[in-house]
C-alpha cells in the first residue's frame, strides 16, 4: 500500500478549530503521563496559568506516587488513575499525607484501563503524555467521546494510523511534538494546496557525524548523552538512533496528508529550529525557539490562543550559529525504514515500533550492541512482510502484531547473544 486517499481535512490543521465546549472558563483538562517529562512539564504552565487551564484528573503507571500524590492536591483534581492495581495501597497512604485533615480525596481508578476510562471523562482537551503504545487505547477513547486530543504520544498514532484517522475529525488533534507543533504553526502561513514539503529537523543526537563503523562500540551511556534534549532513556535511545526521526515522518504523512516522498528529514545539532515547511513559491517558514517542551505544550493545550510566556524566547542581541546538515542514511538507516513501513501501512508501522521497543530495552540491558538495535527491527520487519490489514485494521490487528513483533525480536537477541558469547 502507497500513500493513503486524500482526506477532506488534514487531521491536524492550524485553520479548524474544533472547540465542542467552547465557554468562557478555563478549559478542563486530563492529563496523561502526569509523572512523566511532559507531564509535569505541562501541570506546570497550569499552575501558572490557573485562569486558562483546571486540571480535573490525573493518570500515571504508579511508580512514582508520591509525585502523583503531590500534583492531585496541589490541581485538586477530581480523579486520579493508576495502571499498576499494586500501587493502589502506597497511592492511597501518599494522597493521605498530602492532604490535609477534612479534604476530599480524590477518586482513585486502578488496572491497564485506568487511563482509558479518564480519557474518556467530561473534560475540553486530553493531553496524551503516555510513553509507548499503550497510548492508543487512551487516545481513541478521548477521539471518541469528542475530546480535543493534545497528542504528545506518537506511538498510538504510529501503530494505530487508520484507527486514529477514523475517528479524529479535523482539527481535533493539536500535535505535542516539538516537530509536529513547529509544522503545526508553520502551516498556519499558508493553504494545503500551497505546501510543497514539509521539513523535519534532527538534533543528530549524540552520534551525530560518526560513520557505522564507529557506532559498533558507543555504550549505553554513550547514547544516553544527549546534547540539547533531557528525556526518558527509550526516547534518548531512539534519538541516538534517530528511530524518533522515523516515527515522526511517518506521524506528519498522518496528521498533515503529505506524501512520503515530499517529507524531508534534516539534521540541525541546536535543535533550534523545530521544522519547518516550504510553500510552493520557494518560501520556507521556520518554527525556532530554544529547546524547550513547555512551548509545543502550550501550542496543545491553548490553541488557537498562545499562552503568554509559555517557554523562554531567544534573546536576539547575542550573535549564535544555526547549522543544518543531510541525513547519513547509512549511519542511521531507522528514517528510511520508517519510511518503508509508513508506506505498507496497515500492521507494519507496530510491527517497526514494537521491535524497536524490545531492542532498546535489550541494549539499554547490555543484551545487544547499538547497531544491532536496527539490524534487529530490519530483520523483523522483512519476516513480517506486507501486510493484508490496510485501511480495515483493527485494535487486534496491532496487538497481534505488536505480541508477534516483540516475541520475535526477543527471539534474535537471544541468538544473537548466545551467538557472540560462542565466538
């Protein structure tokens, strides 16, 4: 399968607003992820902003519940969710020494569909700040009980495209992304029909310059050292990788409706420009601003309003280099294979991210080195083959797929590791 029919709309699309509880108060939001980078990222432009944004629940995986405790009282939402049921007991004692004496707890909600259920709550906008996968059931649950989706979370469209696009109508998803929330703002300058590419920016990450060859021995902390960006180690991986890149081309083909083939990647080491897009009369338009989440954030939660002083502004009175350099498809074959599998479409894209999970935790583990990771997803990939699903893919197409994906990439590591450890 090619690119997809042209849709009515693009999902994502500056000029619509989908605004179903537009009123004159703050506008109510879930916040997914809450203990997680974009999470308390975005509980903190909240509470400098109590007059836009009131947060009503809270969800989390439950490792961290003393922080969730601490974000309940001080938002006072109405409920807060857990994925682990085991953290209930611990949740239950942090809430209790946040609150005071007389203050109402809040609800608490437990198990794999925690989150899924305060997705769906009476609520303006959803932020899905999950990391992984498991972000798909939260999100199609927002897209179906008509919620504004501020989607942070690009594995669930990535796995789930034709679920996700079903269901979106247009403009009810805000990109999160720093990339897709740069193109975001960027397609605000002109008409669909004036867009000629869009340009996706890459740090580089740590690796930036090395040829293959010198990544055969780059260690986990190693890759972990990212130069402009402080993110969870999957996501540090995959930027090492430059596997985040991939997924990010195949999530603009989805959100914006541009073909593959007018989707280019570029590798800026300031990571001040966050992408940008070229019109059809040689112009191009840059979204820049220092690194920093808090602005893209902002983009998703308040749009089509800016939040004053969201994230700190370059002072243009210093003089600074911005540098922009082609990709090494070599070094780093993850884009073109993002590429590959965006165009087959159907189970191939969950397929590319559940390998990709299950090799990052092995490296991250010690279990394989750092090219292996790709040569791993490649082999995963090229056993799984096309896909018959297309645009009739199911929820259990992908987990299928994803349970088949994960046990064959765990299948490889072993014997690639039971193979080294002979030689």
């Amino acid at each position: 399968m090619t690119d997809s029919p042209a849709r009515p709309a693009p999902l994502a699309d500056p000029h619509l607003v989908y605004d179903p509880l537009a009123g004159d108060g703050p506008k109510d939001v879930v916040v997914l992820g809450s203990t997680g980078s974009i999470g308390t990222q975005a509980i903190d432009l909240v509470l400098r902003n109590p007059g836009r944004f009131r947060v009503t629940a809270l969800s989390a995986n439950g490792g961290r519940v003393a922080l969730l405790a601490e974000q309940a009282h001080r938002l006072r939402v109405r409920t807060v969710a857990v994925a682990r049921e085991d953290a209930v007991p611990a949740l239950r004692e942090a809430l209790a020494a946040a609150y005071g004496p007389g203050e109402p707890l809040p609800e608490i909600l437990a198990g794999p569909e925690a989150a899924t259920e305060v997705a769906a709550s009476d609520c303006h906008t959803v932020l899905n700040g999950i990391t992984g996968s498991i972000g798909l059931a939260p999100a199609l649950a927002a897209l179906e009980a008509g919620r504004t989706l501020a989607l942070a979370n690009k594995e669930s469209l990535i796995v789930g495209g034709p679920l996700v696009t079903a269901l979106a109508k247009p403009g009810q998803i805000i990109p999160v992304d720093s990339e897709h929330a740069a193109l975001f703002q960027a397609l605000a300058a002109g008409t669909r029909a004036e867009v000629r590419k869009l340009v996706v920016t890459a740090s580089g990450g740590p690796f930036r310059g090395r040829t293959k060859a010198d990544l055969a021995d780059v260690t986990v902390q190693d890759a972990l050292a990212h130069p402009t960006w402080a993110m969870g180690p999957v996501i540090t991986v995959n930027s090492a990788t430059l596997v985040n890149k991939g997924l990010e081309v195949i999530e603009a083909h989805l959100l914006y409706d541009i073909p593959f083939d007018r989707i280019e990647v570029v590798v800026h080491p300031q990571s001040y420009v966050h992408s940008m897009v070229e019109f059809t009369d040689g112009s191009t338009i840059a979204q820049a601003t220092p690194p920093d989440m808090r602005g893209p954030i902002a983009i998703g939660l308040g749009w089509p309003e800016r939040v004053p002083d969201a994230a700190p502004a370059f002072d243009w009175s210093k003089a600074s280099t911005w540098e922009f350099f082609p990709l090494d498809d070599d070094a780093f074959p993850a884009v073109n294979l993002a590429r590959h599998v965006g165009q087959l479409a159907g189970t191939a894209p969950a397929v590319f991210n559940a390998a990709n999970e299950e090799c990052v935790a092995a490296f991250l583990n010690g279990a394989l080195p750092f090219n292996g990771i790709m040569e791993t997803v490649t082999r995963v990939v090229e056993e799984h083959g096309t896909p018959g699903t297309g645009t009739s893919l199911t929820v259990s197409d992908v987990l299928e797929a994803e349970t088949w994906a994960r046990t064959r990439a765990r299948e490889i590591t072993a014997t690639t590791a039971t193979a080294e450890a002979r030689a």
